[in-house]
C-alpha cells in the first residue's frame, strides 16, 4: 500500500492510499508533490503504457486544484478521490465554489468521470447522501474499464462510500511470485 496521512484535520483521521496487489509491477511518483496536495501517485502500465493512478482527497475548506488536472491532461491516468465538490452538472443536489471548478475541469478536453450516477457520500447527522467522490480517468483509457461499483455494503466507519473500478488484464505484473512463492 501507497499512503500519505493527512498531516491536519480536525479529528485526525485521514489520509489518501492506493492498494495494488503484489504482483502487480508500480513505482512510487512524486510529481505532483510541489503543488503541495493530500495525494498518492504511483505509476503502472497497461498496455505497456504508462498509466499515472492518482488517489487525491480535498478538504471541503480548500479550493479544488484544477492546476493538477492541467498537468494530468496530457498523460495517461486514474485519479479517484474525495473532492468535496458538488455541480448540478454531476447530480449533486447543491452546487459549492468547488463544484465550478470542477465543471472547468470538465472542459478540458482528454478528462472522462466514470461513474453510475451513485451518491458517493452519507450524512451520518441527517443520513442525505450526495456525490462528493468521483473517478476521472484520460478518455482514451476507457476502453480498458468493464465495471464501476459504489460498495454499498461497505462504509468502514466513513461516511464516503469506497468506489471500485476494475479495468482489463492488460496490466504489467510481476510474474515472478505466485502465493508468496518463486516460480520455477
């Protein structure tokens, strides 16, 4: 696992992760870290392309960075996260300043949203639900996802539901172990 944990908060909890199996070949980016974000970047390939998988969460009181989907724009990438940003344009029932930017985000020209339309968040003070999480991805690499599930089931003492996307077997893996075992 690839993690950062949050650094400030109110209650301390947090941070961004990516799990990757073990036999799945990854290293670790650092590109990003200058724009000074709660994110996680490691970079796979599929497809033997390099594919940037990002896990990004922003608190609710700061602005969306739309400089990182710039610079994510020209590249191959995953980026999941906790945005904290609600536009009509995504069937979130309010709009906030940074569901705006998400809706400039939304223009720029290589960025998709996977989604089914699931609210991705549940109050636990009122028990409204409303989309806070997304899943954006560069559009050529949809034809490399075949499902998208909000796990309902599946709170783990948050109040944001885990999104999971799985996409193809065309994924670089390290076949060199197989249950914990060299392969000979």
């Amino acid at each position: 696992m690839v993690h950062r944990e949050r650094k400030a908060g109110l209650n301390g909890a947090g941070g961004v992760g990516i799990m990757v199996k073990r036999n799945v070949n990854f290293v670790q980016i650092h590109d990003f870290d200058n724009l000074n974000l709660e994110l996680v970047c490691i970079k796979i390939k599929i497809e033997q392309e390099d594919v940037y998988i990002v896990s990004y969460y922003n608190p609710p009181d700061q602005p969306l960075c739309h400089e990182l989907f710039e610079k994510l724009n020209n590249i191959k990438f995953i980026l999941c996260g906790g945005l904290n940003s609600k536009s009509f344009a995504y069937g979130c029932k309010t709009s906030n300043q940074n569901g705006k930017i998400l809706d400039k985000i939304a223009n720029l020209k290589n960025i998709i949203r996977l989604s089914d339309g699931s609210t991705t968040y549940k109050s636990f003070s009122n028990n409204k639900e409303d989309i806070l999480d997304y899943i954006f991805s560069e559009s050529s690499m949809i034809k490399n996802f075949y499902s998208f599930e909000k796990m309902q089931q599946c709170l783990m003492n948050s109040n944001h539901y885990p999104l999971r996307i799985k996409f193809g077997d065309q994924i670089e893996r390290n076949e060199q172990l197989l249950n914990d075992k060299p392969k000979f």
